[in-house]
C-alpha cells in the first residue's frame, strides 16, 4: 500500500477585529473602523444600492477596494482589511431537534 502524505489543515484565524455594516446607522462606524487601517481611504454610500465603498486617492494610498453589501463584515485579519459575508464568522443556526 502507497503512503502519502496528507496536507496539513490550517486553522482560520479569528478576526482581530470587525465591524458589520447593517445600513446607514453603522456606516460612519464602518468608516471610522477601516480609516484606523487605511487613514487616506476614501468612502462612499449608495443609499440607492444600500452599499458602503472604499478606495484609495490620488496619494499613493492605493490599496485594494472594499466594497460593503447590507449585513456585511469588514474585519482586520492578516494584517489587511476584508470583506466578509455575515455567515463565515456567526455561528450556524442549531439544526439538532430536542
């Protein structure tokens, strides 16, 4: 019987830390989270689309963009900003009957 060696799994890091992005009463919370890490950031709200972006300036601050849907989390892992769906960091719902 062939061995092989199997990969070894790494654990997700849990995120430092996260902001959820609910609409427009979290967007200035959200802002204010991601220009902790990224201060020259610019910000922009579709109320229309219910979207939050982000992009870098003219200064060099460039940087990948974010862009924020409804429920959204932007979380501080790895050393960078992310955009996350709610779902990865929440727990599951219980399916178990009792």
């Amino acid at each position: 019987m062939d061995r092989f060696d199997m990969p070894r799994l790494q654990r997700m890091e849990r995120p430092r830390e996260s902001v959820q992005f609910t609409g427009p009463e979290s967007r200035d919370d959200v802002i204010q989270f991601v220009r902790k890490y990224r201060p020259q950031i610019n910000a922009t709200f579709d109320p229309a689309m219910q979207t939050l972006e982000f992009d870098g300036n003219e200064d060099g601050d460039g940087g990948r963009e974010l862009k924020l849907k409804l429920n959204d989390l932007v979380v501080y892992q790895h050393g960078e900003l992310h955009v996350m769906p709610p779902g990865l960091f929440l727990p599951a719902a219980d399916d178990t009957d009792d």
